[in-house]
C-alpha cells in the first residue's frame, strides 16, 4: 500500500540519471564580484532518495545549516511520507472515517497547492489517483506487467477524484473511506522549497538546493557566475546534453518518463496517469520542464502538463504565462518548442 516516496525510489535510479545530472556547471556570464567565493557542498538522503545542496559564501557553519536542514526533511516526511506508517498523511488515508482531521502548517500548504494545481489544470494533476497507479503496477509492491480489465478499471476510477476530498478551514475530510492522497508529484519539490527558504533564512543568499533532480538556484555560483542548467536529450540509453539554460533565482522542474515504463504487446505504459481515462499517458509528449520561483509549483505543473499532451499544455502554459520547454517526439526524433517566457532562459 505505500507506494509513494516508495514509488519514487524505483523511479528514481532513472530520474536521477535523467534529471538531476542536469547540474551542468559550465562557463557562465555576469560574473559578481562582490561577495566571497567559498562554496561548500552538502550531501543527504531524503524521500527514498538524495539531496544536493551547493551554498556559497563564507565562514557557513555547515554543520549547523545541514542539521536544520535534516531536521526539516525529518518532520516533512513524517507529515505526508506514505512509505511511513504513522506520518500524518499515512493515518489519514488509513482512517475510513469520513469526519474532519487536523492537519499540520507542512501538510496544510501542500495539500492546498496540490488541490490549487488540480483545479487550474482542470484535474490533469490529480493527488487522489494512487490506487490508479498501483493497479498499473507502479507501486513498489507489484507490478504486473500486464493491463488491467475494463471492470477493474471502472472499480478503480470510482475511488479517485478531488470532488472526494475536502479542505476547510485548514482541516481535511474525505467523502468516501477508500480515498487514499499520493503527495508524490510535488513533495519533492516542496522539500526543496522548504531547504532554500532555510538556508535563506540564515543569511545564504547564493545557493542551488536539489532533491531528486527537483531544484531552485539563487544568485551566483563561486566563480561568480550565475547558475547553469542543463536539460538533457529524451534517449533512454544515452545522456547527452540537450540545452542549457540560465534559470536565475528559480526553480527548474521535469517531468518526463522515456525511462520509467513498461511494455506490453509492444506498447509502453507511462507511469504518469491521466486521470479522465484511468490510464497511463500515451501521446508525442517526451518531458515538460517548466521555470518558475516555486519549486512546489513547477514541480505540480510538469507532471499536469505531462498528462496534458503537447497541444494543451502549450495551450495552457501560454494561457498561463508560464516558463515551459518541451520535448516531443517526431518520427525522425525529437523536436522542442519553448513558450515565449520560457526564452528568457535559454542560453
Ligand atoms: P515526473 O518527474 O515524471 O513528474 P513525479 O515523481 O514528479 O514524476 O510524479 C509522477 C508520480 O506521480 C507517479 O509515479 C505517480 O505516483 C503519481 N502520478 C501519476 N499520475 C499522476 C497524476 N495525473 N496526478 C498526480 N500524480 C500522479
Ligand atoms: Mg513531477
């Protein structure tokens, strides 16, 4: 049954591999002259997964700074880790009760951001939809490998849906007992939220925080260069580079899955549901990487546009002034369209 920070560890060997190398730090411009040039390297296991963190500046106690970090990733996965039993979330989604619960600040702001981007992207992102990520064997605990009846399916769809989820007055209720949230989509992204919001809170205003290939970038590197970022080809074998880009003080998240799937009778399955169809994704659509200062939010909104497919989600990204590169699939490869936001930051 938990499957999510669970779910990500297995996703993660390839996501990793696919994202978080986008940390390309190559030659870079607007050199800064005015602060020191110490950068210390922070390194920790989170979410079934790792974390990068690059400070800059100078006498940083880091000991101190990576305490606090932990901590703070500590307590976020006891409010709504599902892979721990007793976190907050787990207990909800374990109650069948129907009356309200409290929740935490934590689980409070994510739980809000994630009905926000279910909303905006009219339920393309949808953190109800676990039992149809199990059912297509993208939880930890089985995969079958194989596609399940149109019964099966009807069954499965009937338990998922934000209309089945209440949020008032910082409590939270659900309308049928099965209802079971996944935070997985954005949990990651609101972990790094929390670390840069720490680190600038004591002072570091130079830094590049990255959980699981999730990241946000302030200010200049060392050398005093800005950060640089690197979005790679859609190759399941190769890693090469595909474009850099400048991100400056935000976040940079992709969604993509050429490396997480599985085939049958030839087909691949994305482990990326859409929600109206009960089923995985299935269009050119290879990666959504989206800008934005939220690592929550652009985190949320690279998996909703993934599901989307191309022709909407440059729709809605331009609809909705969004920071958003994509990479689709043609017959001869792959070709890319950037909203007019997102130019700003190719280099
Ligand atoms: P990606 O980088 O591909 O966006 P994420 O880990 O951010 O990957 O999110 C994908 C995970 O989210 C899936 O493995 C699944 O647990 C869950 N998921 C799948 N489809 C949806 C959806 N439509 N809305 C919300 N969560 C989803
Ligand atoms: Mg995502």
């Amino acid at each position: 049954m938990p499957y999510s920070f669970n779910l990500t560890q297995h996703i993660l060997a390839a996501k990793l591999l696919a994202i978080a190398t986008l940390l390309v730090v190559l030659s870079g411009c607007s050199p800064s002259n005015d602060f020191a040039r110490e950068e210390y390297l922070l390194q920790g296991n989170t979410m079934g997964t790792t974390y990068n963190i690059k400070l800059v500046g100078q006498n940083i106690d880091v000991v101190k700074i990576q305490q606090g970090i932990d901590k703070k990733l500590k307590q976020l996965n006891q409010e709504m880790s599902t892979y721990i039993a007793d976190s907050e979330l787990s207990t909800f989604n374990q109650s069948t009760s129907l009356k309200p619960f409290n929740v935490s600040t934590g689980l409070a702001r994510v739980i809000k951001e994630a009905v926000r981007l279910g909303e905006l992207s009219n339920g393309a992102l949808d953190v109800t939809v676990g039992p149809l990520v199990n059912l297509w064997g993208f939880g930890p605990e089985y995969r079958p490998e194989t596609v399940p009846s149109e019964e099966l399916l009807a069954a499965t769809k009937a338990q998922v849906g934000l209309d089945k989820l209440a949020f008032k007055n910082g409590r939270l209720s659900k309308s049928i007992p099965e209802l079971y949230i996944d935070l997985s989509t954005i949990a990651k992204g609101y972990g790094v939220d929390l670390v840069a919001e720490f680190v600038e809170a004591n002072g570091i205003n130079n830094y590049l925080v990255e959980i699981g290939g999730e990241m946000r970038l302030k200010g200049f590197k060392h050398t005093g260069e800005l950060w640089h970022v690197a979005i790679e080809k859609p190759l399941s074998t190769e890693r090469v580079v595909h474009q850099i880009i400048v991100p400056k003080d935000n976040a940079v998240a992709t969604s993509g899955d050429y490396r997480i799937y599985f085939e049958a009778d030839g087909q691949r399955f994305s482990h990326i549901i859409d929600p109206k169809t009960g089923k995985p994704i299935n269009h050119k659509l290879v990666s959504v990487t989206v800008i934005h200062p939220s690592s929550m939010t652009a985190d949320g909104l690279a998996t909703a546009m993934m599901v989307m497919g191309e022709e909407k989600a440059l729709a809605f990204a331009e609809a909705n002034e969004l920071a958003v590169y994509i990479i689709e699939k043609t017959d001869h490869g792959f070709t890319e369209q950037s909203t007019v936001k997102f130019m700003q930051y190719l280099k």
